[in-house]
C-alpha cells in the first residue's frame, strides 16, 4: 500500500498563506530552519523545502486552525464562538506606581503584569517588543527592569513568535510572551505539541494577548509617515479607543500629528481582514484600552494561572483591580463579535473555512457554530 504524503510543510505555507496574501508576520516560522527569513515586517521564503511536515505548518495562524480542539485543549471545554472568547472574568485595571521610572500607555497593565511575572520568578524570561526607530523589533528580556522599555504599543506587524522560537533554541522552558490575536493563536498552536514530539514540553510560563482589530503593515507605514516626521523623533505612537477614529504620533520636541484612521487602514494587510479573534482569545488573559477610559485597561482573565498572576500583584500593590462597568462590557462584547462575524464572512466567501484536506482550510469550526455566528 502506498503511503500517504502529508503535504504539510512549506510548500502548503507559501501556496496557502504567503501567495495567498494572508501572512501577517507574526514570525511562527522564524528561527526554526534557515529558510524563512522576516525582513522589515515581511516574512520571506529563502530556499524551498520538500518537507513533508513541518513546524512552520504546524505554527502556522493562518492554516489549519482547529477551535474546537484548542479550546478543549486549553480550556477544557468547547467552542462556543462566544465574542470574547472562554474567560473567568473580566475587570478594569491600572498599574500603580510602585514601578519607578515607567511610562507605560494607558492602563499600564501589560507592563505592570510582566514586571511582576518576572519579579516573582512566575516566569524565566519574557518575549516582548521594543522599537528601533520605528520598526518593532521582538527582544527577549530575563530582568524586570528590562519590561519598561518595551512598555509604549507599536501597532505596526512584527515577528514576535521568531524571538519565541530562538528563546526555546537557547533552552528556556517557562517563557512568557505578549502578543496580537495572530500571534497568541500561534503561541496556542506550538503548545499543542502539533507534531506529536515523546520530548515535548510546553515553553509557555505566560500569555498576554492584546486587543487588536489590525495592525499596519511596517512597508507601507515607514513611508507614509516620512513624509509627515522625523521617525527617530518619534517618542510614541497611540490610537484613541472610540469613538476619537485618528492615529496619535507625538514628537519628542512635542510636536503632535493626528491622523485619520481612514488613511491609516489603507496600510493595513490584507491578512487582517481575515481575523475572528479582537481579544487574543487563546492567551492566559487579555488586555485592551478601556473606552471612554484612556488610563484604564479592560483585562479579562481566562486561566488559573492568570488569576493567580493578576491578584498576586494586586495584593502586592502593582495593579489596581475594578469591577467593570456593564455598559463597558455590553460595547465590548459587541464589538468582538463584530469583528468575528465579518472575518468568518470573508473567510467562508473565499472557502477558507473547513475545506477538504487536500486545499486545507485556514479555520476549522464546527457548523452549528459557523451557522450561528454568520447568521
């Protein structure tokens, strides 16, 4: 009997997801051979592969995504294509100022969080993003104080999984990570053991995903704001919640632009639209700005480990928890099924959803589900 060839390596990612234009650089096939290389927010393919299966299908975001089976993995239930995912709560919070010398944007609860992670020994090392210039760079830190300069958004696409993956080369075994829904989904998909490895060990110590509806692609953004800044002038970048709809870059001479976010999506890749997930569903907790709440974070709780990590630090006086406000809650919700809705949509028009195994889809969702949320 002849045996069946898997087609699950690079020839799959190039024909599915990089030819496809679906790629949004998260870097999950970074660093794991020599033939994938990212180059300023683009992921290249440098020398082809034959394999029959390998990592980087299995890393993948953006092929072969099975949410029944991450969640019951993860969280030990089903998928149920609720907006913000399988969560224990969800709260507002802020970082006090027991951490000297940060400058973190809103909330500061990311930063507040991984400080304390690290501090306490809750992980070995974290994988976070720093900025050269205006390129976002994935930089793994081991000491606390190191979070602070990784502390301000980017919002521009880059390949933290990459820094992941060379951090699990050099032996780290407890890593913690913060990362964009395409990313964390990646992060999920490696913890899974895909390949069925006797030796495996699952390196995450920490998840936090951030709430995204899209990120720019760093090509096309350099130039356009070139023409408005010095980008080595450039001391942070922001984007309002709603209903304020502009891009903030501030200067460090003070200078302020405000841009449009009109102008802004028109940089975003194409792989964005795609996306079901605004609050990095399959992340340990998520963390977004507040609306209406600039200095507050909306943080929702998804797994022991993070209750834990989050009430720890609040007893210990790095973060200040709240009960969040229903109506806060309520827009939220809409929102995160908003996004949900449309990018099944796109995906289900384009037959990218539970497609036979010979194309392979980008989603697999059971069709109870699918049915209810595209209805």
């Amino acid at each position: 009997m002849e045996e069946k060839v898997l087609n699950r390596g690079q020839q799959k990612v190039r024909s599915n997801v990089l030819d496809a234009g679906l790629c949004t650089g998260c870097g999950a096939c970074i660093n794991l051979c020599p033939y994938y290389q990212s180059y300023r927010g683009k992921t290249a393919v440098l020398f082809p592969c034959t394999i029959d299966e390998g990592r980087c299908f299995a890393y993948c975001p953006k092929i072969e995504v099975d949410l029944e089976e991450l969640s019951q993995r993860l969280f030990g239930k089903p998928y149920d294509g609720s907006p913000l995912g399988s969560c224990q709560s969800v709260l507002m919070s802020k970082a006090t100022d027991i951490i000297k010398g940060s400058k973190p944007q809103a909330g500061g609860t990311v930063s507040a969080l991984m400080y304390y992670a690290l501090k306490k020994g809750f992980i070995d090392g974290a994988v976070l993003m720093d900025r050269q210039g205006l390129l976002p760079v994935p930089h793994f830190v081991g000491d606390a104080n190191d979070v602070l300069a990784c502390s301000q958004s980017k919002y521009t696409a880059a390949p933290a999984l990459a820094e992941v993956n060379q951090a699990v080369k050099d032996g780290y075994k407890n890593i913690g990570m913060v990362g964009t829904p395409c990313q964390v989904l990646s992060a999920a998909k490696m913890r899974m053991n895909p390949l069925m490895k006797e030796d495996f060990i699952d390196p995450f110590g920490l998840i936090i995903g951030l709430f995204c509806t899209w990120a720019i692609d760093y090509r096309l953004f350099e130039p356009f704001v070139i023409k408005k800044i010095d980008i080595d002038q450039i001391e942070k970048i922001d984007i309002p919640p709603p209903p304020a709809e502009i891009l903030q870059i501030f200067g460090k001479n003070g200078e302020k632009l405000e841009i449009p976010l009109s102008e802004i999506r028109e940089l975003v890749p194409k792989g964005c639209s795609y996306c079901v997930d605004m609050t990095s569903e399959f992340s340990d907790l998520s963390v977004g700005v507040m609306e209406g709440r600039p200095d507050m974070n909306t943080l929702i709780i998804r797994t022991d480990r993070a209750r834990r990590l989050v009430y720890g630090a609040q007893e210990e006086g790095y973060l200040q928890v709240s009960e969040m406000p229903e109506e806060n809650l309520e827009h939220l919700m809409w929102a995160a099924g908003n996004k949900k809705r449309k990018g099944l949509i796109k995906a289900c028009d384009e037959g990218l959803i539970n497609a036979t195994e010979e194309t392979n889809s980008y989603l697999k969702i059971r069709q109870d589900i699918l049915n209810k949320l595209i209805a």
